[in-house]
C-alpha cells in the first residue's frame, strides 16, 4: 500500500508532534462542526474560526476548509503524520529563538525530510551548543563534552 505521508507538506509553523496532535484534535472537532450543520441543513451557518496552524496546513496543502471530503482526507494525512514522521529531539542550553527554530526546521524539511517532526527541550548543564537525539543515535555537540574530551589539555593549560 501506498503511504499518503509522501503527500503532505507541513508548514514551519507545524513543527512539534504537539503541534501536529493539537491541529489532529482542532480538525477533529472543525469536522464535527461541519457535519453538524450540513445535518442541521443550516447551509448559512459561519464556519467555525480555525488556528493559524490549520491555517497554513491547509494552504500548503491545497485544502479546502469548507469541504468535508478535503478535511476528512487532511485528518487521514494528519493521523499518518503523527504515526510515521522521522523525529529528532535538539535539546538547548536555553530557549532558542522562534526566528532560530524556524530555520531549523525549514534545513530539517529541506535537507532531511519534508515531515520531519522537531522536538525541542532545554538542558542547562550542556552550557552552549546542542544535543541533538534521534530514535537510534545521540550526537553531542555540546561545550560540556568538548571541554569533556579534551579535559587533560584543560588541566595541562591552567597548570602552567
């Protein structure tokens, strides 16, 4: 079979599984709204206001909100995301930038894969740079474990 996770593109804005999970949950219920009122025959009804997540998620996508059959096919897509997407967890010294993160996630999207899913969290004790982890590896690219690596030329420094 197939995979549909081939065809949905997400925008920067939709980095994080929570991020993923809580457009999956809004869309959820923007279905149930939609269905209410087509069942109600209330054609006038305003459609439920949607976040700027959903928002840009659907353009990329080329996804009518209006349409049933198009956020059906989104929620599919969405599910699948949160199922198979590649992930990798960058852990900071302090909180990056929302300005940085976007540019992290735009080289994951481009360099790695188009649904890559970016974890973020903070780790004080690596003191600058990051660690970053995938579901196999750990790379460590942090000060912490240079200075660690090369403790015997620290002490030989400060010793003359």
């Amino acid at each position: 079979m197939e995979s549909k996770l081939a065809k949905i593109k997400l925008p920067i804005n939709v980095a994080s599984k929570q991020d993923v999970t809580s457009i999956h949950r809004e869309l959820t219920v923007y279905i149930d709204q939609i269905t209410q009122s087509t069942i109600r025959d209330n054609a006038d009804a305003a459609l439920p206001p949607v976040s700027e997540g959903l928002k840009s998620l659907a353009a990329e996508n080329k996804i009518d909100l209006r349409s049933e059959k198009d956020c059906a096919i989104l929620h599919a897509l969405l599910e699948e995301v949160k199922q198979l997407a590649p992930s990798v967890h960058i852990s900071f010294s302090v909180e990056p930038s929302p300005e940085i993160l976007q540019k992290i996630v735009a080289w994951f999207r481009e360099k790695i894969d188009p649904q890559i899913i970016i974890q973020v969290g903070l780790q004080p004790t690596i003191a600058a740079g990051i660690v970053l982890r995938t579901p196999n590896k750990q790379f460590d690219f942090s000060l912490r474990s240079q200075l660690y690596k090369n403790r015997s030329k620290l002490i030989e420094a400060l010793a003359s």
